[in-house]
C-alpha cells in the first residue's frame, strides 16, 4: 500500500504546533493576570491603547500554520504517477550464505566463498521480479539485508560477506534457517524460499526438524553444497597458515552433503553441489519456478508528483508576512492620560 506521505514515521513533528500552541494560551493567561496586578484596568488600557492584541493573535496564527506547513514539507505529500512496471509479479526469496571459516578452504577454487558469491550474483541476475533477501551465518545468523528489489545493494552486501562477519564461528543450520525465516512476511503461507549454500558442516541435530517445521509453514528449502566430499585444509587469511584443532592437527574441511539433502528433501526442495555456476542456477530456477507467483506492488518503481515544494513555499511565505505585520495600531496615537 502506498502512503500519501513519503516519510509518514515524521508525523510527531506535528507536536511542536500543539505544544506552541499550548504555550500561547499560557501566555495569555499569563497578561491577563498581570494586567490584573498592574492596578487599575482603565490606566492599563490607556497605556498600551496602541498595542493590538488582535495583530499579536495574527501574527501567531501566521507562524502557527507556517510550522504545520513546514512539517508537512518534511513529510513529503506525494501522489504516484505512472510506471513502466509498478505491478511487479514474483517470490520472496531469502540466501542464506555461509560465511564460516570453512568456506575459506580452496577445493572448490579459487575458495568455497568465492565461487559462493559468484553463484549468488548469477543467480541474482536471472531473478528481476523477484524480491532478494540476505541472510549471513557460522555460529550464529543474522539478517544482512531484508526483502527489497534493489538487486544492486544485494549483490553489494554480497561481494563484501566473509568470516568478519561472524564473530562466533561454526556452522549452525537451524540459526541460518530461523533467521531466514524471519525475512519474510509472517501473514503469507505461500511464494517463499530460502537458499542455504553451505559446506554442510552443521554441529546442530535440529536442522532437520526445523526444516519440517518450515516446510509445515509453505516454505521451499533449496541447498547449495559448496566443496568436495575429499575435503580441503582451510588457511587462515591473517596468518597464511593451515587451521589447526586444539590437538595441534590440521583442520581438513569436507563438504556434508547429508545434511544438506535432509533438509532439502524435508520442505520438497533440491539439493545442488555447487560445481558449475550456470549449470546450478539453471537448476535451482526451473525449481523456483514451481512457486506460485504473486503480483505485489514496487514502489521503487513508481514515479511520484512531490508537493512538498508547495508547502515549504507556503511556510516561507508566511513568516515573511508575519515579519511585517506590527504589534501596534497604525494612525493611532497615545491619548493624554487624565487623572
């Protein structure tokens, strides 16, 4: 739904003229009483008889409505005007990318992650109704990026993922999957995917179940195998060195492709080994496919008339009046006081 307003979340500026106008009937509570202190009310008249309470009751409203305008400004009152294709029809679609340790190992060359992030940019490319979200884990899982059809930031957030990422290091499946699960609309049953690419390297038992339990909630998990089943030894980028256990052997990372079947399988997905990427994302559409698509609205798309010129033309313009409306009556001068 698209709001009349392009910043709506600005709506509590509009408490400034409430509480400015609050303030002004302080004030005139506030002469009145003083006018009542200052003696007698015929001597008090005679000496402000030139002072106009209706011109200071003006030039108040005056900047009262330029403040109202000014946050209208501000919100942005907007109509939509036309678009080639503001009707967008496609699924949701949450990438879970591994970013653990792991994925450094070179077996798949030139690294596991690498050829990750280039499967992900092809894919990204073949999916422009589509909207992409972007799901990062190791130990723990975190979401990256939401839904958005901005396929260039995703691509972005893409190219800049890595182990960094993650402070705690492993391989949680579940973590990845709850997380990503939260990419999407909770009230929607249908036209959502998530797609782990992973080295399968899980220590968690519950991946399976969980994938049930998603699946129970229409979502497709489709599973991306990066390495080999031999395995690699992973080399620490800021030592050059290989990755040893607390034995002092060295780490070889192999590629766990069972885990990664038994959730794809759970939720009617496939399962992939990310060997060629245009072989695999050839794949992984033609299953994607199989999701009903929806018609849902791109705002990013749309052309929009912007009003808020208007309204900030409106505000100057009114305390520049307001700037030369007197206090005092015109013509009108200070009759003697008589005793």
């Amino acid at each position: 739904m698209i709001s009349l307003f392009q910043h709506k979340e600005l709506v509590w500026l509009l408490a400034g003229p409430v509480i400015l106008l609050l303030f002004f009937f302080l004030l005139l509570r506030w002469k009145k009483k003083v006018k009542k202190r200052m003696g007698s009310e015929k001597l008090v008249d005679a000496l402000t008889q030139s002072y106009s309470s209706r011109l200071f009751s003006l030039k108040f409203i005056l900047v009262l409505i330029a403040l109202i305008a000014g946050v209208v400004a501000v919100m942005n009152p907007r109509t939509p005007g036309g678009s080639d294709n503001a009707l967008r029809k496609g699924i949701d679609v949450a990438i879970a990318l591994d970013v653990s340790k792991s994925m450094l190992a070179a077996d798949l060359p030139p690294a596991r992650l690498d050829r990750a992030k280039q499967f992900i940019g092809k894919l990204i490319d073949q999916m422009p109704n589509d909207r992409i979200g972007l799901v990062l884990f190791a130990g723990k899982a975190h979401i990256q990026m939401p839904l958005t059809t901005d396929h260039g930031a995703a691509v972005m957030y893409v190219n800049t993922a890595g182990p960094d990422a993650i402070a705690q290091q492993g391989t949680v499946i579940t973590d990845a999957l709850n997380m990503s699960v939260n990419v999407f609309d909770p009230r929607e049953k249908r036209f959502k995917a998530i797609v782990l690419i992973s080295d399968g390297e899980d220590h968690d038992e519950n991946a399976i179940s969980t994938a049930r339990e998603l699946a129970s909630q229409g979502v497709m998990i489709n599973t991306i195998g990066v390495g080999s089943p031999e395995g690699s030894v992973i080399i620490d980028p800021a030592t050059g060195t290989e990755k040893k256990d607390e034995a002092g052997n060295t780490v070889v990372s192999k590629l766990n492709e069972e885990t990664l079947k038994e959730v794809a399988s759970a939720t009617n997905g496939i399962y992939l080994r990310l060997q060629g990427s245009d072989e695999a994302v050839t794949a992984l559409k033609q299953q994607l496919s199989k999701i009903d698509q929806k018609a849902f609205g791109d705002v990013s798309l749309m052309s929009f008339t912007s009003y808020y010129p208007w309204f900030a033309g409106l505000m100057f313009l009114l305390l520049i009046i307001e700037l030369f409306i007197p206090e005092i009556k015109k013509g009108r001068t200070r009759k003697p006081l008589t005793a």
